[in-house]
C-alpha cells in the first residue's frame, strides 16, 4: 500500500495498520498483557528481549482486544475475569508456550487443554495467604456483629441501646468456651487463618480435606501440638456444616465445589452460626444464603467474594441482608501482596516464554 493510501485511510486503521507492520517486523516473542501491573510493569518493559503488547485501559480486558492481540503470541498474562479455554488457545496460534495468572485460583484455566497444547501454566500461591488470611479474620469478626451498624456513624444516625447490634463472640472468655471453628477446604490459607485465632482462645477446629486427599495426620498432630488445640478433626460435610460456630469457605472454585454450600448445607448449620468465603463466590449458593440469613437459619456472613462479582447490584439479594458483610474481593489487596504477585506472574511469564523455571508453575 503506497504512503498516500495509507493517509486516506482513518486514524485509527492507520493505528491498527501501523501495529500490525511494526509485529510484523519484530522478530521478538509477543507477550500479551491483559492489565497494566502498576509499579510492577518495569520488570516488563525494562525488558529488551520481549515485545509487550498491553490491554491500554484500567479496566478488565476486553474479549474481542485479546483474541486479536493473542495471535502469534508465545506467552500472555492473564487475570481471574480471563477466560483462558480453546477459543483463546486458538486464536493465539502454535507458537504460544505459557499461560501466567496473577491469582492463586485458576478454575479461569482450562487445565486439561492446556495439557494436550502443552502449554506451561503460572499461578501465584503463597503470596497472597497471609493477606487473604487478615481479611478472613476481619469478616469473621464483622460478620458476628451487624452490618448495618459499620456505616451508621458516617450516616450521621448512630444510636446505641445495651443489646443493639450484638451478636456471637469470636474469642473465648470464663463465660463463653472457645467455639468451634470449621473450613471447608484446609489449604494453606486455612492453615494461616487458623494460626490468627490462637490468640482468640480457639481450641476446636474441624474441617473438610478434598475428595482426592488423603488424610494428613502427621501435619494435623503437628498442627495441633503447635497451636494446643484440644481438637483438630478431619470430617464429613455433614458434620461441618453441624458443628461450626464460624465456618470458612476457603476451597478452590471449579465444577467440584460449585454450590457445596446450599440449602441443605445451610440449613444443618447452627442458628448462631457465622459462615465467611474468602475463596470463591460459585461454592456458596447466594439465593440459599440470603434465604438462610432472611429466616435465621444462620447468625451471619461475611463475603470478599460472592456469584457473579463484580457485577453486583443494590438490589442482589445479599446486598439487602442486614447479617450480610460484603467487601469486593479486597482478599489480597494490599500494596506488598499485590506486587508481590504481580512480580510473580511476571517470573512466571517470562520463565514460560523461554523455555525457563517459572517459580510457580501447576
Ligand atoms: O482470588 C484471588 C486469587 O485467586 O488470587
């Protein structure tokens, strides 16, 4: 095309076209990038030996701008609203080599695809447990009070009266004994949220390993020397969901754990109960929450994550529910644990593009 086509032709075509021809040329592996990773983004550009082509906007990357970017890409960094399944892999083409998730969770991730296609998949484990574990705890605490009292005073509306707002203690005293706290799923966050309620006079923990796992009973008699616990039982849903005083949902989202607490599940929780998800919105049934905190089936809840975040309206039914905390997804969100995990997915990236260690690779 002669330099005067090109000038007939509308700014932003001449943009894409300009684009195309400078890819083209670039002899460099293409690394997509669907968020702009903040203070973290001179690990990339500093970088001479890649070509970076990053979603321009603060905002989730946009589906259509990713699979026309992807082609010809040896590696892309993704984010948990990313869906990384055939129709990307394909769009992307044979020469793409790593798939790199800022998040621990990667149920965005078509594993088994990934497999066959040989593509080497990062995630950013550990990182985040302490910060993830910090906010379980605080939505435990917020959780046994009530929500409608944590903007009263910025209302101008506060009022106080001796049983207003009261609800179930967290620690143990003379007159209440340590409740029992249950975690469906007792990863590593589990472990770490555990260690934080010690201190609260916890002594019984129960919780739910993964179908597939074997029992670890070398850990949990570690575990429990460690933390002087007078319990600490692997047990059934059933007995999960009876015996909790506050239950944490901390297992990992996918097809297997889809809507593990429903109606039956709560409804066999005790009416002082509190129950807080820090892990994925999809493992609790929202309309069976908000029915069981509408007819006090349960005390409570706090959620950093809920179904279909985060796109969540005034009038969802959880938002309503005075018993309900609710935060957005805020799990991880402090400025080390971010970096930290923004650096990560970056290590993984470029490990992936050539051919090296990605330092958390599934
Ligand atoms: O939810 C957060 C993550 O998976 O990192």
């Amino acid at each position: 095309m002669s330099s005067g086509s090109i000038a007939s032709l509308s700014s932003s075509s001449r943009t894409r076209l300009t684009s195309i021809a400078s890819h083209l040329s670039d002899s460099r592996p293409k690394v997509v990038i669907c968020r702009n990773l903040g203070p973290a983004m001179p690990l990339l550009t500093e970088r001479k030996d890649i070509n970076i082509v990053l979603w321009p906007e603060d905002r989730g990357c946009e589906r259509a701008w990713l699979l026309e970017n992807i082609k010809g890409a040896t590696g892309v960094l993704v984010l948990l609203p990313d869906r990384v399944n055939e129709e990307l892999v394909d769009a992307a083409g044979p020469n793409l080599r790593v798939v790199s998730t800022m998040s621990v969770g990667y149920e965005h991730i078509d594993l088994p695809l990934m497999a066959k296609r040989k593509i080497r998949v990062g995630y950013t484990p550990d990182v985040l447990t302490e910060a993830v574990a910090d906010v379980s705890v605080m939505l435990a605490l917020m959780a046994g009070r009530n929500d409608r009292s944590f903007n009263i005073v910025k209302n101008g509306e506060a009022s106080w009266s001796p049983f207003m707002f009261c609800g179930p203690q967290l620690s143990a005293t003379n007159t209440s004994p340590s409740r029992t706290i249950g975690f469906l799923g007792f990863g590593r966050i589990a472990q770490a949220t555990l260690a934080r309620l010690v201190p609260f006079g916890i002594t019984h923990c129960i919780y739910t390993g993964s179908p597939n796992s074997r029992p670890d009973t070398a850990r949990d008699a570690a575990l429990q020397a460690k933390y002087n616990l007078k319990a600490l039982e692997r047990v059934d849903v059933d007995r999960l969901a009876q015996e909790s005083d506050v239950l944490f949902v901390l297992t990992p989202g996918g097809k297997e754990t889809y809507h593990l607490v429903d109606a039956t599940f709560l409804r066999k929780m005790k009416p002082m109960s509190v129950l807080v998800n820090t892990a994925r919105g999809s493992v609790v049934d929202s309309d069976a929450l908000a029915t069981a905190l509408r007819e006090k089936w349960i005390w409570g809840a706090g959620l950093d994550v809920v179904e279909g975040e985060p796109m969540i309206t005034s009038d969802h039914p959880l938002v309503k529910e005075p018993q309900c905390v609710m935060v957005p997804h805020i799990g991880s969100a402090t400025f080390q644990t971010r970096l930290d995990m923004a650096t990560r997915a970056i290590d993984n990236l470029i490990g992936g593009v050539f051919g090296g260690e990605m330092p958390s690779e599934l």
